[in-house]
C-alpha cells in the first residue's frame, strides 16, 4: 500500500454558463520534484522569452484576457498586446503539461440551471462526486491518493467532503491540502486546466481563440481523453 497519486485541483465555470468544472494536475508522489523542476525550468524560460518573473502569478482568466501586467516589459501599452502576450504564455505552460511524461490530468464537470447558494450546494455535490470516484479507484488499487486544493480553507465544502468518506475504507489521505495559488506553481498550472477545460465546454466568441486548445493540448494527457460529465 502507497501513496500513488497527488494531485492538485481547481475549479472553474460560472452561473451564467450553467457549468462547474473542477481540473488538476496529477504526478505520482516519486516524480513529484521532477515535474516541479519542470515547471520551475519553463518560469525561467517565460522570464527570458517575454519578461514573465518566477514568482509572477499566472491566474489564467486575467493574463490569457488581457487583465493581468504579467511581464516587466514596459514598451507593452493596451490590452490586445497583453492578450497576445498572455495567450503566448499559455501555450508555452500547455505544452509543457503535453510534453512532461511526469504529468497527467483530469476533469469532471456538470451542468446545471441552478443559481445562487443552490449552485453552490450543486458544486459541493460536484466535488463529492469527484473525491467518491477517487477514493473508490484507490480502493480498488489498495493505494491512496493525497489532494490539493487552491484557496484558504474557508470554504467548507471540501473539507466536510473529505471527511464524509467512510474511514473504513477511506483511500483519500487527510483534508485537502489548501495552497494559496500566487505561491503554487502547480495551482497555477491546475487553474490553467480548468479554465482551458471551461472555453472548451463553453463554446461563445469570447473564447474562439482557446476552442481547440483542449483537443491540442490536455486530451493527450487526459485518461478519458474527453472531460468527465458527473
């Protein structure tokens, strides 16, 4: 019996597209540092090539649209050069996740009409569903799995998912590991997941430029290939 798998989670949808998304990157606990080196190798890279710092947060919905003054390039003046920028650096980041053999990935995802706390209350929903699948596999695996999650902790819902797992045969390790993602690599790169998974699912003008970023770039890495309705 091991550790075989960690795996680092965020999510993403909205209300108003009707989705909730929850994406990660996963390695096995023996090539952990490996893939952190990979990540650290391509920060150095992103600072050569476009003057992106290491310890410059990569929050997707805002660098990929233009949001976010992710480079120390000063001669970058409106927003269509920062979204060029941005989506550059995107699929410097998706090409490594490609790439890496140390990483693979995953998606669950669910639509629903629901608004408001009710919404919420279907993504705690969602969320179960994803750790019950997980720990069932580990189950039958006789290994078990260790979850990270972005955020704080203030939001319940993870850790009473956690917890409501029968401990009898619980293969899900501890409450999830909370990483504040300005200080994650790897939650940066799970936030990229999940927001490439949600232009994917959420087809509209807006993200006509990422449409095929899911089939070229995290279905290969996908052991289902397509994101996992639950």
């Amino acid at each position: 019996m091991s550790i075989s798998r960690m795996i680092y989670v965020d999510d993403s949808g909205s209300v108003e597209s009707g989705l909730i998304i929850f994406g990660w990157i996963e390695c096995t606990p023996d090539r952990w540092r490996y893939g952190l080196r990979k990540i650290l190798e391509l920060r150095k890279s992103l600072f050569r090539e476009y003057s992106v710092p290491p310890s410059q947060e990569l929050h997707s919905t805002k660098y990929i649209n233009g949001r976010s003054r992710i480079s120390t390039e000063a001669e970058i003046s409106d927003v269509t050069e920062w979204k060029t920028l941005g989506r550059a650096v995107a699929l410097e980041c998706l090409n490594l996740v490609k790439t890496c053999d140390d990483f693979r990935i995953g998606v669950v995802y669910r639509r629903t009409n629901l608004k408001g706390s009710s919404y919420h209350a279907e993504k705690a929903r969602v969320y179960e569903g994803l750790l019950n699948q997980l720990n069932e596999q580990h189950r039958q695996q006789n290994s078990y799995v260790f979850v990270c999650m972005d955020g704080n902790g203030t939001d319940p819902i993870y850790v009473n998912a956690h917890r409501g797992l029968a401990l009898d045969d619980r293969h899900v390790i501890e409450d999830p590991m909370f990483h504040d993602s300005s200080k994650s690599q790897w939650m940066q790169m799970a936030d990229l997941i999940a927001y490439v998974t949600f232009c994917h699912l959420n087809w509209h003008a807006g993200n006509r430029f990422a449409w095929d970023w899911y089939q070229n770039y995290l279905a290969p890495k996908n052991c289902q290939q397509d994101p996992q309705e639950i």
